[in-house]
C-alpha cells in the first residue's frame, strides 16, 4: 500500500474515533473511542511499519463489510420493492409478458406494415 494511502487511512480512523467519542461522550464507553483515536494518531505520526498493519487490516475489515452489506442491501431491495411489485402483479391477473400466449403457439404478432422513408426518421 502507498504511504499517502496509509496516512489517509489512519487520519480517518483517527477521525472516525473523533467523531464517535462526541457521540458517546457521555456513555461509559466514550472515552474508549477518545484513547483509540490518540493511539491511532500517535501511530500513524510516529510508525509507518505499525500504520502499514493497521491500514491493511482496516482494508479486510472494509472488504468484509464491503461484501456483507452488499448481500444485506439487495436482499431488502428484492424483498422490500420487488416482492410487492410482483404480488400485485400477480393479483390483477394481467399477462403483460404474454407468458399464457405461449400455450397457443408463438409469441410473436403479425403486424403488416409497409415501411416508408418516414419511419426510418428518428429511429430512437
């Protein structure tokens, strides 16, 4: 990893900490995030060998989440927009993909249309 990529890292971390012990800073935890933040800080002043470890391992920490949250969130999508859709679909019985259509043969219409110089103008 780049030591401008790990630098940025362990400044977001620090950060990051920052941040959630104003959150929590009146819980009993919230100093936790304020000594965190200082050692991220310190480490990432001081070592470079320490911020390479840290950063690397935030980096499997956000790949993990990465993929877990990706799972989590297209599952809502599908159960909370799609299944719906498809329920309502289902109860109004219409067949817009002309799946019964099949049944009888083809799927395809007959449409006998003379194409003129007109209907090649603005295709799209």
């Amino acid at each position: 990893m780049k030591k401008e990529k790990t630098i940025e890292t362990m400044l977001v971390i620090t950060v990051g900490m920052l941040v959630l012990y104003f959150v929590f800073k009146d819980k009993t935890w919230g100093n936790y995030f304020l000594i965190t933040s200082l050692i991220m800080g310190l480490i990432g002043v001081f070592s470079n060998f320490l911020s390479e470890k840290v950063a690397w391992v935030w980096g499997k920490i956000a790949h993990i989440m990465g993929t877990f949250n990706s799972y989590v969130l297209l599952s809502v999508v599908f159960f909370v927009f799609l299944t719906p859709v498809a329920f309502l679909f289902k109860l109004t019985r219409k067949d817009l993909l002309k799946l019964n259509a099949q049944k009888k043969g083809t799927v395809y219409e007959e449409r006998n249309h003379l194409y003129v110089a007109k209907d090649l103008e603005n295709v799209w």
